[in-house]
C-alpha cells in the first residue's frame, strides 16, 4: 500500500510516487491521495496510460526468443574481443544497453597509442529507419568540440553492425564521485557550472543531450566532469515526439513532463533533467540549514518546475541565477524569507561592515589629532584635505580576488601589432599565434581563455592534440579552469590537413592565494627579501622565469630591474591592495616590442593596461615614449610610486630633518625631490645614510620588496608604511 508524501501539488509529484510500484498496482493506489481535483487525477491517468505504452514497446525485445536473437546476432556482439575496427582491437565489453553493446578498444596500427570507446548497434536497430537518424545524429555529434563532452569521431558498418568511435573516458559516475570524495560546496558548484557550459556548447550547435542522470556524467583523475552517450540525443530544429523509447530510452527519474508524456523537447527538458539532478545530489550531500544550499536548491527548484512555461528556460539562465545567489544577490524568480533576505544584505555587505569598523581607531585619532592642532592645520588646510581624501580611499579599498589573468591577455590588443618573428614556445610559427606567451599566471577556479590559433587559420580546418589539461575551443582559445596548486605544462600540437604542423608549449603558474605555488631557486631563505618575494608568487603577481634545467623557476633578484617588469610588479600589487583597478584593454602601445641587439623582436604587450591607467591617472602623460627595457632608476620609482598610491605630503615633508638629501642636486627637478621624500617618508625607498641615490639602478629584489609593502599596507595618520 502507498504511503502518499506530503506536500504534494501536480499530477507529476503523484506520477512520480506511483512510478514506485509494480505497475499493474499503480492506477488501483491512485485512491490513496485523498482530496485531489477531478482534473489532476484525470491527468494522473494519462500519465500511466502513457507509462503503460512505453513499456510495451520497451520489453518488445525481451520477447524476442534466444534462438531469435542468435539468428540476428545479438549474441555475436557479445563476443567480438580481439576483433579489429579501423585500427583498433576491441579489448572490454563494457556495457550494453537498448540500442547496442559498447566496447572498450585500443589502437593496434602502430601510429600512436589511443584508446577510445567503440558503440556497435544491434542488427535489428541497423535496419530501421532509428539506425538512419542515429547516422546522422553521429555526424552532429562529431562537431561538438567540448572539453567536458565525449567526443565521436567517426562512424561505420562493420559486417552487419553499425558502430560510433568515440572518446573512452576513464572515470568514475557523477554519483559515485559525489559518494566516495571529501568534496566542498565550491567543489561541486564548479563541477556544475563545467557540466553546464558544456550542454551550453551543444545548445549551441542544435543539439539535446535528453538523458541526463549521474550515470551519464563520468569524472576523471583530473575531477573534469564528461557528457556521455549523447547517442539518444535530439536536433532541435527537427524535433518530433519521442514516439520510440526503445531507440530514444530515457530515465524517467530524470526526465522532464514533456519527455515522459512523448512530447517535442527542446534545450528546456535539458534544463529541467540537469537542474533536478544536481539539486538530489546536493541535497544528499550538503545541508539545507546553510544559506547558500537553500538558495541554490530555490534556483533549481526554478528550473525544473512542471509547466515549460515558467520554468527557467535555457542554460545561460540557470547559470546567471546560480551566480548571483553565489553572491548572495535574490534572481526576481524566486522567493525566500525575511530573515534569509536579511542574512543576504549583511552578507553583502559584509566586507565594507568589517573595513569601516576596522578604521573607526583610526578615524578617532585622526579627529583627536585635529582637535589639538587646530592652528596648524588651518595652515596647512590643502595638505591635511589631501590626506583625508587618502584616508577615505583606503578606508573603501578591499582586496581584489586575484584574477587578472584577463586583464594581461587581450588578444585584440597584440594582433593590431602586426607580424612578429618566431616566438618563444613555438617550434614552427604556421598555425598557432605568435602573440602567445609561453609563462603565465593563474588562480585556482580562474577561467583560462588564450587566444592561441594565429591570423588567419582557421579552426575548422584545424586538428588538435592537447598534452595536458584543457581543450581548445571553436573560437581558436586555449580553455581550462586549473584545481591544482603548482607549475603545470600545456602542449599543443595541431596539424592541418595533413600537411602543416605546428607546436606550442605553455607553462602555467597556479596559486589558491594562501599557500605557496613555487620556490625560487635563486631566493634561498637567508635571501633578505626572501619573504616578500615569495609572499608576492603566492598573490600571483610575479611567476619567474624557467630556470636552464627546466625543472623549476628562478627569480634572479639581482638582476637590474627593467621599468616594464617595475610597473608590472607594483601595479598588479596596488590591483591587489584594491588601492588601484586595473581593467582590461583593447589599446595598445607600439613602442612595447623592442627589437634587441640580435634582431629579435621582444614583446611586451602584456604591459599595455597599465600604460593606459597611468595615461587616464595623468602621470604618464607619453605612455608612446615609454620604455620597457630601460633600468629602473630610484627616481623614476619613486615618482611611480607615489603618483601611484597617491601619497600625501603629511605636513610637509622637506621639514624632516632626516628627508633633506645631501644629493639632492642629482635630482632631474624639485618635483622629483618631493617624489624622493615622499618614498623615502613611506619607508618604500631606502637610504644611503643622508643620500638617496636617484640615478643607482635598483634590483628586481628591490621592486618586489616594495611590491609586497604595498600588499601588506595598513592604513594609519601620518605614519609611514613598515
């Protein structure tokens, strides 16, 4: 006898608890759910009825006799080991199904080892008009070019079978996965949102997964989800109703109304299974008492409601709800309490609450300073507004997240450069661009996108092989989102039809921000600024160069800095600080590619965001006479430094006795004094005993001492940065 669950509200809710019994039970328990209307259970019943008639034609097979299948050979594809299909051995069977068996198979042509997964159809299915649409379905599928999709990459007969190539995904089920690891909410939203832009992608070409369960979604070493069979899926523009769920099986546990009932689906059935998958899975693992569960579990509630036409109806949707309930921002479609929309506003507001109760001591010393110095100040009325205007500043900055790998990538930018020579990482400049850097840097669920195909070539016409992590996607960008804290290596080969080839290799700095992504070689612990230095890798604002053995990166600290790598190192610091925010570009500066003595072109492009802030700030009035490769010079740092944090004059400072330089004739300009006392008063200058030194080049362990101050500033009236 059922039990029937409160709470219930559809036709669908009942359909569901009644699909967990025998089916001749189903229409004789419909009693059970008392004080339903007329019309709903009417519709109940249509649903079984429906139910009814897909099982028919389901177990159509099961009828048929051993001797039957034998005859058709059913059995034969049960036993095709050692067989081989265009180059490849089958050596596993590893699952059938309704349409055909799958195999696990491994290239035995000598070319190169390759494993993939081979599907063979059953002989019947070969001759209906199913096996056609599954052909064409193959070649659609092909096109789908996705990091977190299986792909099918030929198909073929074989004897009397058809059969699909396809991607042979070592992993484990999505429900597996979620069972057997220590996973954190972040964890499995970033899992979600891969699964997400994949469906996303095959939206795009037309295409419905319309099956989507755990067992679907398989998880490899590297915790990169993967879409697999997509050989039941649909093409939306010729989209009839699922009239042969022997050829199209579904699970209905899943599945949308319009998909049980043999209606036409589009991309929201999708929507629908994956939201209704996920929020089970979440459900089971995480608690509904965390605020961020809750709202979470309202989004998708949204997103698999019954009636097509309130539900949210595409993926890009779902994504921008999840997003913004992430940060606890409330989509309109939803609705929560009073008390969850106050936790939200705090939360919000959190940082701000915490920085402004941080700076009230500061603020009342400030007030009691200006109490007790009253004459002084009213003479000194312009020096004292531009330090509260300094205070007030720092008072609303709040650390950055510490992703600008976009800020300092910007392909639009370089490729208004025109040609460059063969670049580093490449081997032979014909199909990838020469604009890519080989080193970069990156945060831990930072989403990489560089563009890597050059000028002229197109995707399409273009076959890759990625060693390592991450894809490349139709637009020609290289793609990943890194999981793993340390140096990761990236190469991709691609070949065009046969006949060019071409090599690319990037190296991957990636930091979580907290703990320390790689050790300098050259910067050993009794360095002097060996904290600073690798407290600035862990920020993600210098990565160092690969040393000669290629096992490791130096820093070279002695090294004369150059005013490119200068601004580099200080502007990405105040970025972090959030005393500054860089943005990025579609500027560029021709004078960033040097040619050097050996008649290579070096490029420094990257450093195009901050000429542009400094030209809109007003202290690099040329941003075009700048000079990448020229060494640092203590005055030109000082005057970055302080037109850069905008430091304040508290009082004048040419009336301590120690800032009156005894080379101050060395300086270019009085300006330029002032510049040198400021630094100096900020303890971000050092001094030679009364000298400042304003033409000694500095070092690049100089510039990242000062780099990792400004990271590390706190703010006080007055009183210099320690």
């Amino acid at each position: 006898m059922l039990t029937p669950t409160v709470n219930v509200i559809s036709a669908f809710d009942i359909f569901e608890q009644l699909l967990e019994l025998p089916a001749d039970e189903m229409m004789h328990n419909l009693h059970a759910f008392e004080g339903i209307d007329r019309a709903i259970v009417e519709e109940v019943k249509n649903l079984i009825q429906a139910h009814f008639l897909n099982k028919q034609d389901m177990f159509l097979s099961s009828l048929i006799s051993q001797s039957a299948k034998s005859a058709l050979g059913y059995d034969e594809l049960l036993h095709l080991r050692g067989v081989i299909i265009e180059g490849f051995e089958l050596t596993a069977l590893l699952g059938e199904g309704g349409q055909g068996v799958v195999y696990k198979a491994i290239r035995c042509d000598g070319k190169f080892d390759q494993t993939v997964a081979i599907k063979l159809l059953y002989p019947a299915l070969n001759m209906t008009k199913e096996a056609i649409a599954i052909s064409s379905e193959a070649q659609s599928l092909a096109k789908l070019n996705h990091g977190s999709i299986a792909r099918v990459f030929t198909i073929g007969q074989h004897h009397n079978y058809c059969y699909m190539i396809m991607d042979f995904i070592n992993g484990e089920s999505l429900d597996t996965f979620f069972a057997d690891n220590a996973i954190s909410l972040d964890d499995a939203l970033a899992l979600f949102f891969k699964i997400l832009n994949a469906l996303a992608h095959a939206h795009k070409q037309g295409v419905v997964h319309a099956d989507i369960k755990p067992s679907n979604i398989l998880v490899d070493a590297d915790k990169r989800p993967v879409l697999v069979d997509f050989g039941i899926s649909k093409h939306l523009v010729d989209m009839p109703a699922l009239a042969t769920p022997e050829v199209l099986g579904f699970t209905p546990s899943f599945s949308s109304p319009e998909q049980i009932s043999g209606e036409a689906l589009g991309v929201s059935s999708d929507v629908y299974s994956v939201a209704k998958m996920f929020n089970a899975l979440m459900l089971a693992r995480f608690s509904d008492a965390e605020l961020r569960v809750r709202l979470l579990s309202l989004v998708l509630e949204q997103a698999y409601l019954e009636d097509v036409k309130v539900r949210t109806p595409d993926i890009d949707s779902l994504q921008k709800m999840l997003r913004a309930v992430m940060h606890f921002q409330i989509p309109k479609e939803i609705n929560i309490s009073f008390w969850d929309k106050l936790k939200c506003t705090a939360l919000r507001y959190k940082y701000r609450l915490v920085s402004f109760l941080l700076a009230l001591p500061v603020l009342f010393t400030v007030l009691n300073i200006l109490s007790t110095k009253n004459a002084e100040l009213v003479q000194q009325k312009n020096e004292n507004d531009k330090a509260i205007d300094y205070l007030e500043r720092l008072f609303d900055a709040h650390e950055n997240n510490g992703e600008f790998f976009d800020i300092l990538n910007n392909p639009k930018a370089s490729s208004n450069l025109g040609t460059l020579p063969e670049g580093e990482g490449h081997v032979h400049p014909k199909l990838f661009s020469v604009h890519v850097f080989t080193n970069h840097g990156g945060k831990i669920g930072e989403p990489i996108a560089l563009k890597v195909v050059g000028e002229g070539n197109h995707v399409s016409d273009l076959s890759f092989t990625v060693t390592g992590p991450g894809y490349v996607s139709d637009e020609g960008d290289y793609r990943h989102t890194f999981t793993q804290v340390g140096i990761h290596t990236v190469t991709i080969e691609a070949q065009k039809h046969g006949l060019g080839y071409d090599k690319l290799v990037l190296r991957f700095v990636i930091r979580d921000g907290h703990s320390l992504p790689i050790q300098f070689k050259d910067v050993p612990p009794a360095h002097p600024h060996y904290s600073n230095i690798h407290y600035l890798a862990m920020r993600g604002v210098v990565i160092g160069r690969p040393d000669q053995g290629g096992d490791g990166r130096v820093f070279q600290p002695q090294q004369i800095a150059k005013q490119a790598e200068a601004l580099s190192i200080l502007f990405l610091s105040a970025h972090e600080k959030g005393v500054i925010t860089l943005a990025k570009t579609s500027r560029y500066f021709r004078n960033l590619r040097v040619v050097n003595g050996k008649g290579g072109v070096e490029d420094f492009t990257w450093a195009n965001a901050y000429l542009e802030y400094g030209n809109k700030a007003g202290f690099m009035p040329y941003p075009e006479r700048f000079a990448p490769k020229k060494p640092v010079s203590k005055e030109w740092f000082a005057m970055i430094v302080s037109e850069l944090l905008a430091l304040y004059d508290p009082d004048g400072v040419d009336s301590f006795s120690h800032l009156n330089f005894s080379d101050s004739a060395e300086f270019n300009s009085i300006q330029s004094v002032r510049y040198g006392q400021l630094c100096a008063f900020y303890q971000l200058c050092d001094l030679s005993g009364s000298q400042f030194q304003p033409k000694r080049a500095m070092t690049r362990g100089e510039v990242a001492n000062v780099g990792a101050k400004i990271l590390q500033m706190t703010v006080r009236s007055n009183t210099p940065i320690n």
